[in-house]
C-alpha cells in the first residue's frame, strides 16, 4: 500500500525529473524551438478546430493549454501535444449527431467529452495501462487515419470550392457537389489550390519554415488582392478572444452515459499517438520513456483543458519532429511555444478577418494529404498479409460508417488475429544432428533426419493455453500418422511460457493416453513459472516428479531405458547416442551415424 500511494504522488508531482537538468544553453535553445512551433501550430490549430466541428478559438486554445501540462507531467522530453487531425476527426463523428457543429450546445458536449477523456486516462495511467494500449496493431492507426485523412478531404470540397455544405458521409458529399456544380466558384478553388500548393513547395524548400503560416498569409494576400470577399467568397469571422477563460460545462448524468463511449475511444486513440510519437523519439534519442506516466500527462492535460476551453489533444508527429529538428532539448520548449503563440496571437488575431474560407479548406486539405502514409500502407501490404487485412478492415469501416466504429472494429479485428496466431504454436518432431561437431535435435521434416522407432521427441514452441490445445491435438494426431510404434514420448516445453488450466488438461490426456497404448510420457521444462504451473496444476501429480526433466538429453536417457531391446536387437538405426549399449543388428556399428547439418542453407 506505500509503494502505491508513492506511485500516486510521483505522478502526480509538479516537480519533474527533467527539471533538474535546466541548464541556461538548454532553455536558450527550447526557445528557439518554441518559437518555431508557435508560428506553425497557429493555422493548425484553426484547421483543426474546423475539423472538429468547434469554433477556431478553441483549437488554439487547445495549443496553449495541452501542451504546458502535457510537457509538464509527460514523459516524452521532445514531444508537443496539442490538437491532433485524428481526434479532431473522430470529436466530430461523434458529436455532430447529437448538436450542430459550432452552436453553443455542441462546445459544451466537446469540453464535457475532452473532461471525460481526461479522467479515462488517467485513470489508465495509474493502473499502469500502458504496454497494453502500445499491444494493439500499428495497422490499426495506419488504416484508421487513411479512412480519417479521406473524410476530412472530402468533408472540406465544398469549403474549396465554395459549393454550400450538404450530405454526410464520402459518397454523400461527393454526390452533393455534383449535384451543385452551379455553386463552384472558380476563385474559391484557385484560392484552395494555390493555398495546397504553397504549403507543398515551402515544406520542399526548408521543412524548418513555418509552412502552414507562410501559407495562410500568402493565400490570405492573395484573396485581398482579388477582392475575394467583394466577389462572394466567405471570410473567417473574428475570434472573440485568444484568451481562455475558465469555466464548468454545464452537463448532466444523461450527458455523460451519452459521452462515455466515444469518450473511451477519443482517449485510446490519443494515448495510442502519444506513446507512439512519445516512444519513437525516446529510442532515437537514447532516452528513457515511461509510457505510464506519459498516459497521465495526457490525462491531465485533457482533464484541466476542458475546464478552461480547450477540446481534447494529444501528441503531434509534426510538431514533435519539428520541436526535435529544431534544437529542443527538454519539455520547457513545449510551454515556450504555447506562451509564444499567445503572444503570436495579440499580434495578428485582428486580421482573421481577412482569412478567406477557401484558404483554410486548401491548409485542412494538405494536412489531409499528410495524414496518409503511402510507404507504410506500401510496406504493410507487401510484407504481411494479416497486418493488410487489419488495415483494410479498420479503412473500410471509417469511410462507410464512422471513424470511432473504425478504431474498434479495428482493435477486435487485431486482437482476433493475434489470438488466431497464438492458438498455432510451433509445433516439431525433432530427431538428433551434428552441428558443429556436436549434437543438436532439429525440425525432423526441414533437415530429412531419421527417427527412432519406438521414441518420439517433440517441441512446442508459444503459450499452451486454450486457445492452441486444437492445434496442438491435430500436431500431435499428425505426428501419430506418422510413427504409430512410436509409444515413448518426450514433450519439451522449453518454449512455452504460459501454462492454463485447458493446457494442463491436454498434457494430463496425453499422458493417459500414451499410458494406456503401453507406452510412456516425459516432459522437459526449465522456466521456474512454468515448473510451479504444472505442480499447481497437477500435471506433474499425473506425470510423476522421474518423469518431469530439465534437459531433453536426461529425458532421452531415461525414455531410451525404457524402449523394448527385441525391436532394438533388429533396428538398423542408431538415432540416439544413448543407443550405443543396446543390442543391434550383426555388423552395426554400435554409434550412431548423425546427419551433419548446416544452418546457414536453411
């Protein structure tokens, strides 16, 4: 009970380990990188605040708030939380039925729901939750923000194009600006696409440049110089404040039994970037990372930001690599960039008026355009074929349904296939070879190795739990096929690591029936978990302690005693050294002739 209650305050602590290495060349250079992620983070934070159906204030408040307390109390020295394409994403498929985007009522559902996904992760966070949520598929996040990445395209067609939003849904949305092709303003478009391709040609240039905000100025300008707002093109309304305030959402029970599954699904998709982003640039940095304790930063930081008008976030990949690229060396750069964004924002908040729609849909759309990983999907579909279908799966389900339906139709579906793996173990007949001038016992079938008549060597390799006992029943009828006179049997479990009740059954069947046939059954197993599991569970009661070994060469000696010597006296094989005092043929060398292998060729 101490050791807990210690666990709760350290990650609760506002005094952080990083702290203490705050030296005056380091702060100097996390300024420099908070600079630079302020002026990016800036028309992101608008963009993303669009996708998720929540006035622009709220995406930059979003950047101010999330990522000083996720810097803070995070585990990651690198990595930028904030507003994140994927979340925004799935906030809006899961709030839109229930309010109209931008009203009053719809912010109260996404602070309510950010609050709620705050306290999910933290709570995850305290129950050490975080090897199981980095357990799920890499192909899941891949396949879900394709499916994200192709929603959010065509949900902003209509904002290029100038055409009225209708439909819902991808096929929807297309028909309806089909249907509309009289709306299309080709300034509007020109505005989007030159927009695109500015961010595309800046980001070539210098990736250190703040493309996005390079971008929004350049096609903000030239919507001036065409008189964009004159000829009918939309223009972005003034923020009401770049301050957040504090404030209680105003919700009920009702409101929160409503919230609670997409709640869980906002917050496992975002602690499933966090740890991944946060991991990837601890391992490439030579740093520790302590997922757990990043669950909680996150946590927190949704938890407070909904308070205080920010909607729920996560770690950023760009401003992560960005933050990294340019000098960062600890979490203080984080809260620099949110400081500079603030002070970013007193500055040019006067002029979003002059932001033309067409020009955030064409930012929105690029950072769609990034969001799907051609050479991941590539490589994922030339190299695994259950990996492919978890992708497949996980998209098809986001773009015909909804996005948090994809990201749990597509955790089943990787869990489906890893327990389907997990129910084949590796299972082998293995025989004796020379390796090197020594014995070694190989696969049977791979190296074509002759096996003892009467004596059967097995392995298993995986969990032998009640998900691989069909598997391992049809391996070990196979293997009777094949060798009927062969009643002694030796089952090494030097690869099993996990032993349930359903896998003790199957060993205390096998022992009966190779009991009952006239012959025998020995085991060998070494790991002490493994040892206590099978006296726990009576295996070895059923076996007999003799018949219970840690090496496959004591349980050769003591099956070998046991074979029948009229059927040795008229063996012309002499599979086993063990054999060499056994009776033979006239004429047969009393050693045995072992196959000399290779690993290399196999």
């Amino acid at each position: 009970m101490p050791g807990r209650v210690l666990h709760i305050f350290n990650a609760f602590s506002p005094i952080r380990p990083w702290m203490s290495g705050l030296k005056r060349e380091s702060i100097g250079k996390d300024a420099i990188a908070g600079f630079t992620n302020a002026a990016i983070v800036l028309p992101q934070g608008v963009a993303f605040a669009v996708i998720a159906g929540l006035p622009p204030e709220y995406g930059l408040y979003t950047a101010m708030i999330t990522p000083v307390i996720a810097a803070i109390w995070g585990a990651s020295m690198v990595m930028v939380s904030g507003p994140t394409t994927a979340i925004s994403a799935v906030m809006f498929a899961t709030l839109s039925g229930m309010a109209p985007p931008g009203t009053p009522d719809y912010v109260t559902l996404a602070l309510t729901l950010t609050i709620l996904v705050g306290l999910f992760q933290i709570v995850a966070g305290l129950m050490r939750l975080g090897a199981l949520i980095s357990f799920i598929s890499h192909s899941v996040m891949v396949g879900f923000t394709a499916a994200a990445a192709v929603l959010i395209a065509v949900s902003q067609i209509s904002n290029a194009l100038g055409v009225e939003r209708g439909g819902d849904g991808v096929i929807d949305r297309i028909s309806h600006v089909f249907e509309n092709t009289h709306q299309v303003s080709p300034l509007a478009a020109v505005l989007a696409i030159a927009t695109f391709l500015s961010i595309f040609l800046i980001s070539r240039l210098n990736r250190r440049l703040p493309a996005y905000f390079l971008a929004l100025v350049f096609g903000s300008g030239l919507g001036w110089l065409l008189n964009a707002s004159e000829k009918g093109i939309a223009m972005f309304s003034a923020l009401p404040s770049v301050i957040p305030s504090f404030a209680v959402p105003d919700f009920d029970l009702d409101m929160l039994s409503t919230l609670a599954p997409g709640a869980a699904t906002v917050a496992f998709i975002g602690l499933l970037e966090a740890i991944s982003i946060g991991r990837a640039f601890a391992i490439r940095r030579g740093e520790k990372y302590d997922s757990n304790q990043e669950i909680v930063g996150q946590g927190l930081s949704n938890a407070v930001g909904g308070f205080v008008q920010a909607y729920a976030g996560s770690g950023s990949f760009t401003r992560s690599g960005l933050n990294a690229e340019s000098g960062a060396r600890t979490p203080l750069s984080a809260i620099f960039a949110a400081v500079f964004l603030l002070l970013l924002l007193l500055v040019v908040s006067p002029w979003v008026t002059y932001v033309p729609v067409p020009v955030m849909a064409g930012i929105i759309m690029y950072v769609a355009f990034k969001l799907i990983h051609v050479g991941e999907i590539r490589h994922i579909l030339d190299n695994s074929r259950s990996d492919t279908l978890i992708l497949v799966i996980t998209f098809l389900t986001g773009i015909t349904t909804h996005l948090d339906t994809a990201i749990v139709v597509g955790t089943i579906t990787s869990l489906t296939v890893f327990l389907r793996q997990s129910s084949a173990p590796f299972v082998a007949v293995l025989a004796p070879a020379l390796e090197k001038g020594q014995r070694s016992f190989r696969n049977v079938q791979l190296y074509d190795l002759p096996e003892c008549p009467q004596i059967r060597v097995q392995r298993m390799e995986g969990p032998l739990f009640f998900g691989s006992v069909e598997q391992l029943e049809a391996a070990f009828e196979k293997a009777e096929e094949r060798g009927p006179d062969q009643k002694i049997k030796v089952f090494s479990l030097k690869g099993v690591g996990k032993l349930d009740l359903a896998g003790a059954d199957f060993l205390i069947q096998q022992i009966k029936e190779a009991r009952q046939s006239g012959g025998d059954f020995h085991v060998v197993a070494m790991y002490p978990s493994l040892l206590r599991a099978l006296h726990r569970m009576h295996v070895v009661e059923k076996l007999g302690k003799d018949h219970l070994h840690v090496a496959k060469g004591h349980a050769i000696q003591a099956a070998t005693d046991q074979v029948d010597l009229d059927i040795c006296s008229r063996c012309k094989l002499r599979v086993f050294t063990e054999c060499a005092n056994k009776p033979k043929p006239t004429g047969l060398s009393s050693q045995p002739e072992l196959k000399r292998i290779n690993l290399v060729d196999r």
